[in-house]
C-alpha cells in the first residue's frame, strides 16, 4: 500500500512538473501573427496579367453573435477587425493592390496639410489611385456548438476524460467591377473553430482515514482570430480562381499557371461543391 501511495505521488509530482516545464516554455514576447496553410496557397498562385487595384470601404461582423455567458454579454464572438485582415490578405496576394479606403477621411485630411504646405499648388501632390475593383461581404455567420462530444473512464476512483467542441465561421466576399457595377465574383467560404479538454484524476481512499486526490489536465481552443484570417485568406484564394475560371481576369502565362497545383486544388474543390449542389437540386 505505502508503494502505491509513493508511485501515486511521484506521479502527481511528474505530471506537475511536467505543466510547469511547459508553462516556462510558452513565448510570452510579441511576435508576427501565425501563418497557416491558407497563406501559403495564397503566395503561391501563379502571377496574373497585371496587378488589380482593390478598394474595401467594410468587412465586417455581420453575425451578431455575442461571447455565452459567464463570458461576456457585450463581447463579440468574433473580431470586429475584418477589414485590416482582408486588406493583408490582397496585399500578401500577387493579384490585388489594396488602396486605403477606411480611413479615408484622415488621409484627405493629410492631403489637405499637405497641400497648405504647397501654398495650395495642387499640381504638385499625385492624384489618388483610383480602383478597379471593390471588395464586398463580411463575416455572415458564426455558429457554436456544431458538433460536440466526448469520453472518459473511471475505475476505483482513477479516471480520465476527454471532450471537445467544434465551431463554425461562415465568410462571404464579393468582387465588384467599378465601371458597371456587375459582379464579377462571389465566393463562401467556411472554417471551423475546435476546442477540446483532456483531464485525468485520482480520488480514492487508501484506508478508513487516508484520503489521496489529484488530477492534472488541459485545455486548447484554437484562437478565432486565426480561423477568420484563415477563412478570408480561403475567401481571397477561391475568389482568384473563380475569377480566372469565368474569364474576369487573367493569368500572366497560361501555359505553366494553369498548371500550378495550388489552383487546380481549388478549382476541384469548387467544382465537387457544384457537382453536390446540382444534384441537391435535381432531388
């Protein structure tokens, strides 16, 4: 009996260790924001005929989803950041050159000072990019608790359980031509958000009076603003593709960028999704 309550406690004692060990190895100094898989499909399209210039006046939450209780009731769900995460994504893309349009107003303002500074000779501050494509949508739905689920096992008082959560972030973007105001394209996109829980404890009594307890455990939730740049950096990448699919623009060498695997991936994914839809419809 007393080897089992020492092999318990040097149990207790390693896995405490353990979590401290890895709690001094978290880096808590600031740092660039993580690159996912998205990101690297998005550098690595093949480079179109000419650069576009994009404008994005709002992407934003249209969700209207709050934190649960006993978070926050004023929280939201998700960031309210959409437009500086859409404008990186075009810029990190090979095919869109984003022009400032949200704050447009500070940078009159700044013209303005500038221009006094001229003594008014307007001639000599450059004009305004003018864009050829505007960039529409937003964040449209975020659902919780999609799916969920779990297990665990207890036997003489020692146990373990695991349990997980899986949410959903639902993207729309728009591309419009500036001239005509026609939709060129317009692409939903989806990412889901997990959380799981691991925990494993000891509750038993190793007599009448002695009484031994632990438990160890941990939690990861995988942070939502990752999964938005995540779905808009999809949102863009589809966007692109489906564009060179209809013709709206085009590839700067046809011969080797139909090729690129990075589109061939997308368009397949696009066109299982078409294939699904047409034979929903068709009953």
């Amino acid at each position: 009996m007393k080897k089992l309550i020492i092999s318990l406690c040097l149990l207790s004692l390693t896995a405490c260790s353990s979590i401290d060990e890895e709690f001094e190895n978290i880096d808590a100094t600031s740092s660039l924001m993580p690159k996912g898989e998205t990101y690297y499909d998005l550098t690595s399209l093949p480079f179109p005929q000419g650069a576009m210039v994009a404008a994005v006046y709002d992407f934003r939450d249209q969700t209207g989803q709050y934190k649960p209780i006993p978070s926050s009731n004023f929280s939201t769900a998700v960031p309210q950041s959409g437009t500086a995460f859409l404008a990186q994504s075009l810029n990190d893309s090979a095919w869109f050159i984003p022009v400032e349009r949200e704050g447009l107003q500070n940078l009159l303002t700044e013209r303005k000072i500038l221009r006094a500074g001229l003594k008014g000779d307007a001639s000599k501050l450059p004009q305004l990019n003018s864009a050829q494509v505007l960039m529409e949508g937003g964040i449209v739905a975020y659902d919780t608790n999609i799916k969920t689920g779990g297990a665990g096992a207890r036997y003489l008082g020692i146990g373990a359980s695991g349990q997980y959560r899986v949410d959903s972030i639902t993207v729309n973007l728009r591309a419009v031509d500036i001239r005509t105001g026609r939709l060129l394209s317009s692409v939903t996109t989806t990412k889901s958000v997990i959380s799981k829980e691991i925990t494993a404890g000891v509750f038993k009594f190793i007599d009448a009076q002695d009484l031994l307890e632990a438990e160890a455990g941990y939690t990861s939730n995988e942070p939502v603003s990752l999964c938005v740049v995540a779905a808009i950096e999809s949102a863009v990448v589809h966007l692109i593709a489906d564009g060179i699919w209809k013709g709206a623009w085009r590839l700067g060498d046809a011969t080797t960028g139909l090729q690129n695997t990075t589109l061939q991936k997308y368009w397949l994914e696009a066109h299982k999704e078409a294939q699904v839809s047409a034979r929903i419809k068709r009953g």
